[in-house]
C-alpha cells in the first residue's frame, strides 16, 4: 500500500464504498478502499435474497451477486482494496492512520476521503442477555447464510423490521424454526411483503410483545415472553415461557459516524434514520472540506440507496479533483439523484426522503464554490 | 448589569481554584468561584493520576510535594468522597550507566530531602515490577508515590466547598478585572460585576489572560501532554511506573537528544499507571504548540515505543484512546503562589504545569491561609512572580 499516488481514499467495502470507489475509478481518479473485514462486500454476501426497487436498481437480483459485481467492477476501473486494514484516526490534517493486515502503521494523505462505515446493529439489555445464544439477527445471518451454521434448532426473532423478518425467512430457509418474532410495538415495523411471507410458514409475530427474560444455565435454553400495554409497560399474568436455543436480536441500527467525528464534522440528530449523523450538502460532502459520506452513516436505509449515494459521492469527489468537468458532472449527479428519488418513495420511502432532506437542507453552503 | 459581593472571588474551577475554594470554607471564608466552563474540565480532567514525589527536584518542590503527601491519606473521608487514593508505591527504570549517573544523583538528593528512595538492580527491580524488560538495568523505587483520580479529587473539592457555602459558578467567564489605586475590586462576568477585595487567579494555563487584564506579564506557558489509554486488562503493573528518561524530559529534554531526536523534541517520558478499571494510561509528551489540544501520530508512535521498550508486553495491547491536555509551564518548573507586587487583593496560584494534582492539597491549604489572613507561609516569597520579575 503506497500512498503517494492516491487522490481518494473510501473507509468501507461495503455496498456505499464500492459504489463510490468505482464511479470516482471511472472517472480517472486514483481510489484505494480501506476495509478492516478480511471480506469485502460489507453486508452484501450474506444477502440472499432478491433486492426490490426497479430494473434501474438491479431488483431482482440477489445481494451477493450484487457483491459479485460490485467487486468485478471496481476491479476493473483499477480500485484497489485493502482488507484487514483498520483505519483507526483521521487527523485534523486529514492523514489518515491505518493499521494493515500484517500489523504495519501507515499515515497515508489522501486528497478526498470517503466515509462509508457502514451501521452497528443495536443491543438489547434483559435478564440473561449475556448468555452464549443471544445473539444479534446479523450475526444470525452470517452464521446460516456466509457459513452454513444454523444456530439453534429453534430461534426467537426480537423486532419486526426488514431485518427481523427476513432473517426469519432465511432461518426457515436453513431448516431452522423461528418459535416467534416479538414487536414490542403494536405494528409490523417492516415491509408487509416480507411479514406475510413468514406469516404463511407459520412463524407466529406477537405484536405488542417483548422478550422479558431468557433463561438457561451455560447457554440459551428458553425465553419468558410478556405482553405490553399501550404505554409498552409489561402486563402481568401475561408472561409465557417458550423453548428457544438462540435469541436474535433485530432492533435498529446505530450509524457508525466515530471517523466523522474525529473529522471535526457538523451533527445533526435524526431517531428514525438511526441517531447522531453527520450532515452533507447535495454532493455527500460533509462540513469538514473534503469529507465526503455514503450509505448508512448518513442514516440508516437500504443498501439500494447506500450504493446511489456511493456513487454520488465518488462523482463528487472526483468533479472535485478536476476529474470530469462541471457540466458533465452535474448529467451524471442527476441520474443518480433520480433514481434515489425513485428509491425514497412510497409509505415507508417518503418518511425517509423527507428526514433525509433535513440533512442535506442543514448541510447546504457549508462549502462556497 | 448585576452587581453582588464578595469576600474572595477564585477565578478557575481546576483542582487548584476548587482546593482553594476548599481550604477558605474551613477557614469560615465563602468565596465565589467562576469557571468559564465546567469544573475539571480543563487541565485537571486531561491528566494521569500519579501523584509522584520521585519526580520532584529536591529542595522546596519537593518539600511541598511531601507535605501534599501527607494530606491525601485522609482527604477522601475529610471531603465525604472516595478519591481512588492508593499508595501503591512508584519506580524509574533506568536504560544506561548514563541515566544511572543521573539518577544516582538525583536519588542521592532527594534522599537527603527525606525521601524514602532506593534504587534497586536490574533483577530487583523486575521482582518487583515483573512487567519490566530485560534491557532495564536498574530502577528506583519509593513507598511513597500514590495514585488519585483527578476527576474525582477535583469534584470533591469543589462538592465539599460548595457544602461549606462557596458559591462555585460554571459557564462564568471573567472578562474584566476591576481596579482602583493599585487595589483589586472585583470582576467584570458576561453575567455581570461580582466585587471582592481579593481575585485569586487559578486559571491555569490561561492565567496569563487574566494577568493581562491586571497588567501583569505572566511567565506560564500552555505545554502539551499527549496520553494513551489502552483496553482494560488483568493488574500487569504495580503502582506508578516512569522512566528516566521521563525525569530528563520533564528538566532537560535535551539531554535525550542523542538517543531519539524525535522524542527530544516531543519531550516524550513514559509515565505509567493502571487505573482501577484495568485501562492503563501512558504517557507522555510535553510539547509548546499554544492551546492547540490535538492529539498527533507522531507522539502516539514515539510515546508507545518508548513505552514498549521499557514495558515489552504493552505490544500486544489495543490503544482504544488519546487525549491531550495543557499543562501550565514555568521556566522554573514551580508554580507562581501568592501576592503580587502592585496590586494588592490580587493573588497568583498557577503555574503548576503537571504537578497540580499532588500539590493540590497544600496550595488551597497555604493560599486559604494567607488570604483568609491566618498565617502566611514564609515559603511564598519564594513562590511568588517576583521572583522572575527580578531576574529581569
């Protein structure tokens, strides 16, 4: 890894930094991508089911197979990735601090740099939530659908977003039981879709329901499940025990903004896209000149939207190097903010098209051109 | 514009102006204290929590540094809080027959100081200090180094003040000092006047701004101190670990020139020390670069490998923080204590650069004193700025 000829540095192999790693290659910039997995592709490979949206953002297909040509084509505009590298600081002199796979310290200096961390899942605190068996739904879903592992023979799925339900389809899918999906809140938080997919293989979904305890000596043996009042206050009498070996928790996402933070970059505070985000003009480009930011850091969605604003801000950042004239940047800008448009729309899309346009409204003129 | 009155007003809310604040409540005195920002949340909250004696140059430093000592053991049950206090002891570790002639000396000085210090050998020393490499041919060890943490010290002075009836304000910012005839009357706040008869200037190392606003020509510099913070882990270490080099740093920076130019001019030492919680802290640097408090590659690097060149098993532990804070420099390395010359109710107590926590108990108990007009400490001429007002 040499620094010296890199104009972009994108923090993430994910979905967003591919995406951006790949627009900004194509464009003429020279683009090295940072990932600490020893797996590029971030969430993607253990996506095994078909995307939605339009033909225009590839539903359909599957997300590893996405991943597959994501990487193909990143590879073939010339973008390196390095894997196993652990970018632990951004300088306010923007270096950036890499510690690589075989324990090297590199302070590189690029010209841009693209944040696409990605988001954490978020945990659940009750009694016994330590015990070996609990377990985040994303953990659940690398172990049945990355490495072949099913758990537990019976699973209880804690939320009911996108993530719980179709976690739940996937354990199905490997031959497990889902004994139930407890909503703490009186809806389905997640597409209708994907609940009445699992709702037809019999997965009971309590609504109004939480996980009140889970039980067991060395491991997780089974749960106590109670019912909530419209104040989300336990109704005694309600509880029920169930038998589980694993719990897998699905309850939000938490964007992961540490390195934005350390750039000395603008927050804003947005619950329903995830927390504490740092704010972006219409170009990804946060309040620290030259940091740009892509995907879930921005706010949690979808890693359809998360691969639009990639490469919205591998445009950008190369239109910013002098890459691609103006005018030639702004044609290439409007697609992709169309089909993001696109992509923000409906029920649950326009919710978030409008908090994110709050992000970019605070975001705005920080940079006068 | 409100106006209210005072008999002392402290300006700073640092482990000096809360001890201070402190040590008048015994006395009767109620002062006001004005802090900018929040209490701690300057020097004192951006420091390690060695209270060290070996560190001090024998002779007046080090006799304050003795009798603070002996004010810790029961402060914690004084201020109704537990301060982390422990004696756990403290040792130097020594690389070269050149820092053994050093330290020799020192040690043979400070001895004479009534140090309780010995310097023990190579194996000696890692019986003692297993967790100390093979290339460490000798280290001193003294009973009497301790640990606090400074957080909770400086809390404590200030929740303790408060109960005596100190007035202790945060989000106040002195913007103005009020004078008449060469006589102190009080401040001018964002919030307002406040009037006392005595302004004592505890703001550390933004005590030469409120020299300036008394006309005063303050010799404190802001010196940078860089500190790492690893991951928690099982007790690796005994007590308070420096090296020589830390001692050579913190009175010739020099000195270390020839074995690593790049620590020499980022003043690193290692100054170790496992916190309750398992973290350990290492530091440090000591660098002039203004009020910027930013943490940088280079000192991390150069500090970790000093570091790791006296404590071996340190390479295999994860750094999960730095920080940075600004300790307030003297050119004598002794803080600037008591009256000033010309201006009368005006009264000095910084300048203490990183020896604010362990001498802490002994400036809010001198400084109380003279203010409160029980008794002063003859030991303050020799404190006071005059002192490099003359060497002019």
């Amino acid at each position: 890894m040499t620094q010296s000829d890199t104009d972009i540095i994108v923090i993430g192999a994910g979905p967003a930094g591919l995406s951006a790693a790949a627009e900004a290659a194509r464009l003429g910039a020279a683009v090295l991508v940072l990932d600490e997995n020893d797996r590029p592709g971030g969430q993607l490979f253990k996506q095994i089911h078909k995307f939605f949206g339009s033909k225009d953002h590839r539903a359909g297909v599957r997300g590893y197979a996405i991943g597959d040509s994501l990487l193909a084509e990143t590879a073939r505009l010339g973008a390196r990735i390095e894997l196993g590298a652990v970018v632990y600081a951004i300088y306010p002199d923007r270096r950036v601090a890499v510690i690589t796979a075989d324990q090297r310290r590199l302070l590189l200096n690029p010209k841009k740099i693209i944040l696409a961390t990605g988001a954490s899942e978020n945990a659940l605190a009750f009694p016994g939530c330590t015990l070996p068996g609990v377990m985040s739904a994303g953990a659940v879903q690398t172990m049945v659908n990355l490495h072949r592992v099913l758990p537990a023979d019976k699973t209880l799925m804690v939320g009911s977003g996108n993530v719980g339900l179709i976690v739940s389809y996937q354990i199905r899918q490997a031959g497990g039981k889902v004994a139930a999906l407890v909503e703490a809140a009186p809806v389905i938080g997640g597409y209708g879709v994907h609940a009445a997919k699992i709702s037809r293989l019999g997965v009971p979904i309590l609504t109004g329901h939480t996980v009140k305890c889970v039980h067991g000596t060395d491991r997780v043996e089974g749960a106590t499940l109670v019912a909530l009042d419209d104040k989300f206050r336990a109704v005694p009498g309600s509880e029920r025990d169930i038998e589980i070996g694993c719990v897998a928790i699905a309850v939000g996402l938490t964007p992961l903004a540490e390195l934005a933070l350390m750039c000395g970059c603008k927050f804003t505070y947005i619950p329903k896209l995830g927390g504490h985000l740092p704010v972006h003009d219409d170009n990804m480009e946060t309040t620290a000149a030259g940091i740009y930011v892509a995907g879930d850091i921005t706010g949690v969605e979808e890693a359809s939207s998360a691969m639009e604003e990639g490469r919205l801000a591998g445009i950008a950042a190369a239109e910013a190097l002098g890459r691609v004239a103006p005018s030639e940047a702004a044609v290439l800008k409007q697609a992709v903010w169309a089909r993001l448009n696109a992509l923000r729309t409906g029920r649950f899309g326009q919710a978030r098209r409008d908090a994110k346009e709050r992000i970019t409204a605070e975001g705005r003129g920080a940079h006068v051109v | 514009m409100s106006e209210r009155t005072a008999d002392v007003i402290i300006i700073g809310g640092g482990v000096i102006g809360a001890s201070i604040a402190y040590y008048l409540t015994k006395l009767g005195v109620k002062p006001v204290l004005l802090e900018r920002g929040d209490i701690c949340a300057g020097t004192s909250g951006a420091c390690d929590k060695a209270i060290s004696m070996q560190s001090k140059n024998p002779g007046l430093h080090l006799d304050l540094a003795l009798e603070s000592s002996a004010m810790f053991p029961g402060l914690g049950e004084e201020l109704g809080a537990d301060l982390d206090y422990h004696r756990y002891g403290g040792m130097i570790a020594i690389e070269n027959e050149r820092q053994m002639a050093i330290m020799e000396k020192f040690v043979e000085r400070q001895k004479n100081h009534g140090l309780p210090v010995e310097i023990l050998s190579g194996d000696e020393a890692r019986k003692r200090q297993p967790a100390f490499a093979p290339s460490v041919i000798a280290a001193t060890y003294s009973p009497a180094d301790a640990e606090v943490s400074p957080l909770k010290l400086t809390f404590a002075f200030a929740r303790a003040a408060r109960r005596g009836g100190a007035d202790i304000r945060t989000g106040a910012e002195v913007r103005g000092l009020l004078t008449n005839a060469g006589r102190v009357e009080g401040v001018v706040t964002q919030a307002g006047e406040v009037r006392a008869g005595v302004v004592v200037n505890a703001a550390g190392v933004f005590a030469p701004a409120v020299g300036r606003m008394a006309g005063l020509e303050l010799p404190i510099k802001p010196r940078r101190g860089q500190i790492i913070v690893t991951e928690p882990m099982p007790p690796m270490v005994h007590g308070e670990i420096w090296s020589a080099r830390y001692i050579v740093a913190k009175y010739n920076p020099e000195m270390i020139r020839s074995e690593d130019p790049e620590a020499a001019d980022l003043g690193v030492g290692l100054a170790a020390g496992q916190t309750a919680e398992g973290t350990l802290l290492i530091g440090g640097t000591r660098e002039f670069v203004g009020y910027d408090t930013a943490v940088t590659p280079e000192a991390t690097a150069a500090v970790l490998r000093h570091a790791v060149s006296i404590l071996p098993f340190l390479a295999k532990v994860h750094v999960i923080r730095t920080f940075a804070g600004l300790r307030p420099y003297t050119p004598d390395g002794m803080p600037i204590l008591g009256p000033v010359d010309g201006l009368e109710g005006f009264v000095m107590a910084a300048g203490h650069e990183g020896d604010g926590i362990a001498l802490a108990p002994i400036t809010g108990k001198m400084l109380a004193a003279y203010i409160a007009g029980a008794e002063t400490d003859k030991r303050l001429r020799d404190l006071a700025l005059s002192r490099f007002q003359q060497a002019k």
